[in-house]
C-alpha cells in the first residue's frame, strides 16, 4: 500500500472505536436519530480513508503504470472502483 499507513491505520482505528460504540448505543437502546448520526460519522472516516487510500495508488501505482507498455490495466482498476464509489454501475 502507497498510502500513509500511519494515517490510514489511525482513520480505521477511530471508525472501529465508532462501530463498537454503536453496537453499544444499539445494546443500550439509545434513540435511533442518535445511532444514525454516529453511523453517518463513521461512514465519513471510511471515505477520507477510502479516499486517501486510492490517492495514493492513483499518484502511485497508476501513475508508474503509465511508464509501462501496459498502462490499461492500473487505469481501469482506477476507474472501476471510482465508477462503484459514485454508483455509476
């Protein structure tokens, strides 16, 4: 992986700590608009991190593969989990 380990390891850490603490406010039978507000939040971190992870293989992967004779490949993995985080599929 190209991307700040570092970072993406701390962004996964908060969003486990977030999950943990919903299974808990679900336990505890908290109010649902409560329980959605932190899903959204841990939704968020997972695409920062979403986000930092296929920059750094976009600055770096794909564009190393570019200086090959087959570029076409790392392009299309790119596109195609682009194409799934927009739903274009």
């Amino acid at each position: 992986m190209k991307a700040d380990k570092d970072s993406v390891t701390r962004k996964i850490r908060i969003a486990k700590g977030q999950l943990d603490g919903i299974l808990k406010m679900i336990d505890d039978d908290r109010y649902c608009i409560d329980i959605v507000t932190q899903l959204m939040a841990t939704e968020s971190i997972l695409k920062k991190t979403i986000h930092e992870v296929l920059q750094a293989h976009i600055r770096s992967c794909v564009s190393e593969s570019l200086h090959t004779d087959n570029p076409d490949e790392k392009i299309e993995e790119a596109l195609s989990v682009l194409e799934k985080m927009v739903d274009l599929t």
